[in-house]
C-alpha cells in the first residue's frame, strides 16, 4: 500500500479509531498496562498471519489500525480527563505522521520476504513461546542499548544480520518489529498527552529526566544534563534519542 492511499484510508475511519482507542484506553487504565497488552497483541497477530489464519490483507490492515489505536489510546491516557477530544484531535497528525511512513516501508519489507520465502507462512520451526520478545531468537547474542554507543551502524546491521532479527527474517523476530509500532511507542505518545496537558495549564518549563540505567543512552543523558528548559524546547522521550520507541526518560514540568 503506497502512502497516499493508506492516508486516504485511516483519514476515513478516524472517528472510529478514536472510539476503538477510547475503549482500549478504558479496558487498560494505565500505559504499563496498555504497552504489555499491545505486546501480547503482536504476537497474536503475526502468529494468525503465520498459521494462516488471515490472508496478507488482513494482516496489512490490521496492523495499521491496531497501531494507530494502540498509540491514540496512550494519547488517551496520557491526557486523562483534561478535553481528551479536543487533544485526540490535536494528536492524530503528529501519530500518522510519526507512525504511517515507516510502517507502510515495515510492511513492504515484510512483503518481500514473504514473496522471496525468506518468511514462510506454516512454517512453525521457531516457537513464539521460547521467545523474547523483549530479547534476540533463542541463542542468539541480544545487543543492548548501551552497547550501540560504540558501535557505528554498519556494524550493527551486521550484528543484527548475523542475528536475522533486524528486518524481521524470522516469525518471531517479526513479532518484535511489529511491538515495536503496537507496544512501546505508547510510551512516548502518553507522554505526549501529558505533554499537551502541561502546555494547556500554562507551565513554563520543562526538564526531561533519564533512566540512569546502562541502557540509557548518550542523547537520553545529554538532555537530562539540561535541566530546565523553556517549555517546548525538549524533545518528549522517544523523539531526538537513539533509543526511540525504547526511550524511558520522563518529563517533568513547572
Ligand atoms: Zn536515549
Ligand atoms: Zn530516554
């Protein structure tokens, strides 16, 4: 599906996917909740696109809608009761826009290795139980945040090649691609809602607070050493960092 038409198409159903992520929203209650129920829901649907239970065009779709509700619900919950429409409204461009261009180059990548038989669908050699999600296929090396500072990229496309876990070249490492548009970019879209919340209750500024963790990395640390900051000059975790969809930083605002 090229961009324009898959626009044309999500701009169609918007008021139903605001009422889908408003349901969701409700049924999770809290943004841990939500990321950990999309987790479970990207395996579900690559494994029912592996066992042949839908055919490629319900995959494609689903996946759309199931990314772009998953990340209007964080939205949701994010905002809390503060004009939750008015700011849906407000975040549904920077979402399609965040989320529909790689997905749409995603699913095109996917495409081709299944029309090459790189992926083959029925073939169940890789038990989705004995993965990961959060880690490599079984017995491979997992790379770590922390460890990308010192590696240059080339290297970790090789790493990751070595691995078939980059580009999704195996049913389950396909599943951890796809968690990464469902699941962890609620983080930093809940952190949106709050974000347009604050901005509402006229706060002037804002700091933007790392996980002092290993996995953190160098653009995560270099933000938080900021301190406070005009309000609206930090990027919200997930956004400027190396970690994207996996950035952890929070904001806090004043
Ligand atoms: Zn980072
Ligand atoms: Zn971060």
């Amino acid at each position: 599906m090229d961009l324009l038409s898959a626009i044309g198409m999500v701009t169609k159903r918007r008021s139903d996917f605001f009422s889908q992520a408003k349901t969701l929203a409700a049924k999770c209650k809290d943004q841990p909740t939500l990321e950990e129920r999309m987790k479970g829901e990207a395996i579900a649907l690559v494994k029912g696109y592996r066992d042949k239970l839908m055919k490629w065009e319900e995959y494609e779709r689903t996946l759309i809608d199931k990314t772009l509700v998953s990340a209007l619900a964080a939205v949701i919950l994010g905002v809390g009761t503060d004009k939750p429409e008015q700011k849906l409204e407000k975040s549904w461009p920077v979402i399609v826009g965040d989320m529909l261009p790689p997905l749409l180059t995603f699913l095109a990548e996917t495409k081709t290795y299944i029309d090459s038989g790189v992926l083959r669908p029925g073939d169940q050699t890789l038990d989705f139980a004995d993965y990961n999600l959060l880690g490599a296929v079984p017995g491979a090396v997992d790379i770590g945040i922390d460890e990308l500072e010192n590696i240059n990229p080339e290297q970790i496309g090789e790493l990751e090649a070595d691995q078939q876990r980059a580009q999704g070249k195996t049913w389950p490492s396909l599943a951890e691609r796809v968690s990464r548009y469902l699941a962890t970019p609620t983080f930093s879209f809940f952190n949106l809602g709050q974000y347009m919340v604050s901005q509402d209750q006229g706060f002037k500024e804002m700091r933007r607070v790392a996980k002092r963790d290993k996995k953190c990395c160098i653009d995560c640390k270099q933000y938080d050493s900021m301190g406070w900051q005009p309000f609206g000059e930090l990027p919200i975790p997930g956004k400027g960092c190396r970690c994207y969809d996996r950035c952890r930083c929070f904001l806090e605002y004043r």
